[in-house]
C-alpha cells in the first residue's frame, strides 16, 4: 500500500523539515523507496521491476532485502543516474540471485569507471578525508552499463513508456528517467536537497550551466512526482516545479555574477570573494549549504571556463610554502610570534585569519608543539564553525594532522 504518510514524502516543501531516512516503504503507487544516505526506488512494470540507483556497496544487502520484501518479480532494468559510488554499486546481490537486468547508463559512465580504476587510490584518500572516515575506502567492482545512450533513449516496459535523458552537472556522466504516464520525475543528484553539489574542492570538473538547464527542462515537463537521489520526495505539481525552478535559479545566480566578474577582466581570487549566493533562495530547506559551499561553485566555473593561475603573479612559479613559511617566521621575529598571533586571533573569534597562521607557524616549524597545537585549535574551531560537510572534511583532516604531529590519538 502506497504510504503518503511517510516522513520522506513532503508536499509542502517550502517548510519541509528533512528526515535522514526511515525504513523502505512504498512512497507512491508502486514505487519502494530505500533511503539510507542515498535513495533507491524501485518501480513496478508490466514486465518486472526498474531499479534505479542500486546504491552503495555497503547497503546493497539492505536495499536487496527491502526489494524482496516488496516484490518478487525479476529487475527487468537497473539505471545509474551517475556513476558515483553512493549510486552504482548496489547491484551485486540481484545479480547473484539469478537476475540479468539491463543496466543503463550515459555514455560518460563506463569512461567514469575507467578512470575510477585509474586513480583508485586517490579516490580512496578523497573520500576517506570527505568523509571522514578511519580508513580510504572506494569502489573496485563494477557492474558496468549493459546499454548506454549519448542524449535519450526510450524504453518500452510492457506498455508503460520509460524515457532517459542525459545531463551534465554534478557529474559528466548524470541522466534522469521521467516516466509520462505516471508523471513520476526520479532527478538522480540533480535534487539532493542541499545547495547543488556543484563545486566539490577535492573532485573533478563539475557542470553548473548544464545542470540549470537540465532542471528548467524538467520543470517544464509538470511532474506530478519528483523523487530525488537524496532527500525527501516532492508530490504535486507546483511544489515540484518551484522546487526544480529555485535551484536552477540559484545556480544561474551564481553563474551570471561570476561570468559577468570575469568577462570584466578580474582576479580569480576577487570573484571568490566577492561573488554571493542569493540570499533569500540560501534560506529554503532544499538549498542549505550544509553539504557543498556556494564558494566552491565559484571556484568550479573558474577552473572551467579559466585557467588554473590564481591571479597572483607570485603563485605562478611559486617557493615552496615551507621557504614562504620560514621568510614571514623571520620577520615577524620567529614562529612564537606567529603562534602568538595566531592565539590572539582565534581569541578574536578570527579562526580564518588565524589559520594562515597556523599554516606558516607549522610549515616554517613543523617540530614546534606550541605551532602545532595553534593548527590543531584553529582547525578545531573552523570545524565547529563550518556548516559545509565538504569543508568540514577537510578541517578535520588538518586537525587531526596536527594531533598526529602532537602524538596524540
Ligand atoms: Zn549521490
């Protein structure tokens, strides 16, 4: 039975309070939603199921065994919305129970895979810093795309027409699935309820332009469901559409500021600074910045339509930042003077200033322990104070760098 009482349901999503999961139900006629960190939602078809987005490795056995509970028809059909590791890895245990679904894909997808084996390690060390987490973890099977598609394809199940789209935006590789007859919209990471993931500072190039577009091009489709890669479903045709409309226009807010900066000629580093998000859309429950930073945006569409140089001629072909480190250590009279400096600093409640002097105290003296505990408060505080999870991440790393400089746990 379809459950419209679920806590991840909302029709209101203007004063949504957002749930970080519950257990997997069926949120709209026949449609099982999994959310655990990401969301996987099953479909029923005339001819089987339609799974989209398997999910994590970790959480395959748990989205299997909600599955199973639901229905025992075959998986006709798996999609990856993208291939990131919190969508396309959750395959292995239907397919060790004897199903062979199809699984489709954008045609960036295998070429993401590749690169993934690639670079494993450093996605390993990414994610473990992102995250978090005690140890570098990052996916090393695969279950690749049976079938791909460069712009759109069309799948008949039975009689009930699935249609794919490709889109670029959180990655090369994303593409949404709109099902017409039931005006069900599943969006992949084009929705996730947190400001767009759209500037990452550990990962790669990211599509800000291409993902408004994709957002204005489904909100002209009137879906009377949108079911996202993370985050509460939207039901009803307006909450749906204002939903799609406000994020593509935060995007494009930030988008017109930074081209405008830069077609005018000026520094990256000013456009950083000087570029906002809009105030009123930064307030709505499905764009917090609690996940990426708006700032990281900016930085994003400047390595994509600039160079990498920062604007600062010195940077160019720099010293190393221990010679930098060690030249300011000496004029301002020694590290303890920075370290000192630095203490008044976060004293003041300027954690971000106080950080530059942590880093040069720290890298003119890595051995100094009064340098090191400066790092480690300073690190402490900004992660207090962060609300980004990404930025977080790495806070926490450099904190706990300086902890292991100290000897401590
Ligand atoms: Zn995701």
């Amino acid at each position: 039975m379809p459950n419209h009482a679920s806590p991840m349901v909302t029709s209101d999503p203007l004063h949504a309070r957002l749930a970080l999961g519950a257990p997997p139900a069926e949120v709209a006629p026949d449609v099982l939603m999994h959310a655990s960190f990401v969301n996987t939602y099953a479909l029923r078809t005339p001819v089987g199921l339609l799974l989209i987005d398997p999910g994590l490795e970790q959480n395959a056995a748990s989205v299997h065994q909600a599955v199973r509970a639901w229905s025992d028809a075959p998986v006709h059909t798996a999609v990856y919305t993208h291939g990131h590791a919190d969508h396309a890895f959750g395959l292995r245990p239907f397919i060790d129970a004897g199903d062979h679904p199809h699984i489709i894909a954008q045609e960036n997808c295998p070429e993401r895979f590749r690169r993934y084996r690639l670079t494993h390690g450093w996605n390993a060390h990414i994610n473990q810093r992102q995250f978090s987490l005690p140890e570098p973890i990052f996916p090393r099977r695969f279950d690749w795309p049976t079938m791909t598609f460069r712009d759109a394809l069309v799948e008949r199940m039975g009689d009930l027409e699935i249609q794919y789209r490709a889109a670029k935006g959180e990655t090369d590789d994303a593409c949404w699935v709109w099902v017409p007859e039931h005006r069900y919209l599943f969006t992949g990471d084009l929705i996730i309820w947190q400001a767009p993931n759209c500037g990452n500072p550990q990962k790669v190039q990211r599509y800000p332009v291409e993902w408004a577009a994709a957002l204005e091009t489904m909100a002209a489709l009137d879906a009377e469901w949108l079911f996202p890669g993370h985050g509460l479903v939207i039901h009803g045709r307006d909450a749906v559409r204002g939903v799609l409309i406000e994020t593509a226009r935060y995007l494009r807010v930030i988008i017109d500021q930074v081209l405008a900066r830069m077609n005018a000629g000026e520094a990256p580093e000013d456009i950083v600074h000087a570029v906002e998000p809009d105030p009123e859309l930064s307030t709505r429950p499905y764009l917090q910045a609690n996940y990426d930073h708006p700032k990281f945006i900016v930085r994003n569409l400047l390595r994509l339509w600039g160079g990498w140089w920062n604007g600062n001629a010195a940077d160019l072909l720099p010293a190393t930042w221990s010679d930098q480190a060690a030249e300011i250590a000496g004029l301002a009279g020694g590290v303890e003077a920075l370290v000192r400096r630095g203490r008044a600093l976060l004293e003041q409640d300027d954690a971000v200033l106080a950080s530059h002097l942590a880093e040069w105290a720290t890298r003119a003296a890595p051995e100094n322990r009064d340098a090191q505990k400066l790092k480690r408060d300073v690190y402490e505080r900004r992660l207090f104070q962060a609300r980004s999870l990404m930025a977080q991440g790495i806070f926490r790393a450099a904190m706990n760098d300086a902890r292991q400089a100290l000897g401590e746990s």
